[in-house]
C-alpha cells in the first residue's frame, strides 16, 4: 500500500440522541478505490460530510495527506474533488463552459484550464457533446458532465456518491471505466454505491456500515469470506415425483439443502467438483433436471449473513 490519503479515528457524529456515526476508524490510501457501503441511515453521508468538513463532527480525528481537515483547509479543498448523487451544473452554459467554470475556480491560467477541460471531457466520454446544454442531454450524459465537472481540476482524491444511478447501461460502463482510469492515473477514490456489482468490478478494499459502526472490512474476497457460505448450487427439476435432499445432505461439505417447488439450492462450505458430484448423485438416484448453477457468495450474501438486511434497503 502507498501513503495515507485520508486517516479516520475514533469518529463519532452524535444528533441530540442519535449517534449517527459511533466511533468508527479507517484509513485510505493512495491510488486506492475505496468503497464505503451501508443501507440508508448507516452513516455513511455523515461519515463523508465529517472527512470533507461539510459536519462538526462531535469526536475523533481526520486527516487528510497527514494533516488535520478543517473548514478553511483550502489548499487540502483544492486537491479535493466532490461528485455528489445529485446533479449540479448550470443549465444556461455548456457543456464544455459548465466544465471550464468549476475548473476555473482551482486553475486560472487559460491554457492549462483548457487541457484539464479536454482531458476530463476526453475521460468521461463526453466531447461530442461540448456545445449542448444540460437540458439536451440524457440522464446518462448529464451524470457524466457532472463527473467531468468534478474531476477537471485534477484532484489527489476523489469522492464519488452514487454516480452510476438511473443511468444507462452504456453510460454505467463509461463512468466505472473513467473511475478505474482516474485510479491508474494516480488518484484515490472514495465510492459509495447500492450497485453490488459496480464494487466487486472497481473497488479495492471496502467498508461496509450499519447503524454508525463498521461491520465489516477488507477486499472484496476477503468480505466474501465471511458470508460462512463458500458455494451455492441451484438446481431446477424436471419432475418432483422424486425429493433428492435427504440424499444431497449426505454429499460431502453440503450446509444446506433447501427445497420450493421444483427448485432445489444447495449450500457448501468449501470443497472442490461440487456440481460434478451433486451431478453424480441425481443420476444415480435417477433424478432428472433441467437447469442447474452454481455461484458464489456476493457482497449483499456477506451483508444479509451478518445483519439479516439487503444491502439495497
């Protein structure tokens, strides 16, 4: 791992009654997507507004590039860039003015300003469209200038709050490729999402929290490790005359076997040839199917294994 780009410690957030944010510590490091997770209300809005500045925080300590953020941190602000889910651009420029403002309030000199313009433009995808207004362009593309409008600056760090939402699917691969671009190119990035997928394709290490706490931390193979599922194997039948589970129980490092309809799921905690040998034994038993899967546990599988929720509620 590089330097510490963002060092979090002992943070708490407390509302009258609530504690929002209870004592949780983390630490980012450089050229790192780092995604912080949680359903509503787990503090992770809170845990960004407290790193950024936004909140007064009631304890702990953040730094960011080894030094204490505050309001008036200016130059830390400056190597800073902030993409929040809503969009925020004017609706009277376009779109290659609405980059060269936000631009233009950390860079000055004119042609610099104007690269930066280029290149972010370049790295959302969004230069065909220069001269159109935010009110000409899909939710796709608005989502990418309000990217763009971000990250032309060329900020060390980078937050990202649910920058792929109701977007298309293009759009969704062009901003999680630019993201991965921003990271080869140097820059950490903080990402929060529901999209379970967008993390195990992007994310480096990953937080997730509930309730103010953190629950759970590390790689995404890591996380999946906890899910005390190695392995699940769904199995579509082509008849129910026969009820194979007392038999798939026997198999070896079969947890579980569960049965609705013509649907049979089948959960390991390890091993290898899994489905060859379940294959095996409803041959022998004479069983037919017609479909049958086998996948591995998901970061929403970690998340219902340790709090009993969907991480999208």
């Amino acid at each position: 791992m590089g330097d510490k780009v963002i060092e979090v410690k002992d943070l708490v957030k407390e509302y009258k009654q609530l504690r929002a944010v209870d004592g949780i510590s983390f630490d980012v490091y450089e050229k790192e997507i780092f995604g912080l997770l949680g359903p509503n209300g787990s503090g992770k809005s809170t845990t960004i507004n407290s790193v950024l500045s936004l909140l007064k925080y009631s304890s702990g300590s953040i730094k960011l590039f080894g030094r204490e953020m505050t309001p008036d941190a200016y130059d830390l602000k400056r190597d800073t860039g902030v993409i929040f889910q809503d969009v925020a651009v004017f609706s009277e420029l376009t779109v290659y003015e609405n980059i060269d403002y936000f631009c233009g309030l950390y860079i000055t000199g004119k042609k610099e300003r104007k690269k930066c313009v280029e290149d972010a433009m370049e790295l959302v995808g969004i230069g065909d469209f220069r001269k159109f207004y935010p009110k000409q362009l899909s939710g796709g593309l608005l989502r990418r200038l309000n990217i763009a409008c971000g990250i032309a600056h060329k900020p060390k760090l980078i937050f990202l709050d649910e920058p792929t939402v109701a977007v298309d699917p293009q759009s969704r691969n062009n901003i999680l490729e630019g993201i991965m671009k921003l990271r080869d190119n140097g820059a950490t990035v903080v990402y929060t999402t529901h999209y379970m997928e967008e993390v195990e394709q992007i994310c480096d290490r990953i937080v997730i929290m509930d309730k103010g706490k953190i629950i759970a931390s590390g790689t995404c193979d890591e996380l999946k490790k906890l899910a005390g599922t190695e392995e699940k194997i769904t199995v579509g039948l082509k008849n129910t005359d026969k009820d194979p589970t007392d038999g798939i129980r026997k198999l070896l490092h079969v947890t579980d076997v569960f049965k609705e309809d013509s649907i049979i799921t089948v959960s390991y905690d390890g091993g290898t040839h899994n489905i060859a040998r379940l294959i095996d034994h409803l041959r022998e038993q004479g069983v037919s199917y017609s479909t049958i899967n086998s996948q591995r546990p998901t970061l929403n599988d970690v998340f219902l294994e340790l709090t009993g929720k969907e991480l999208r509620d």
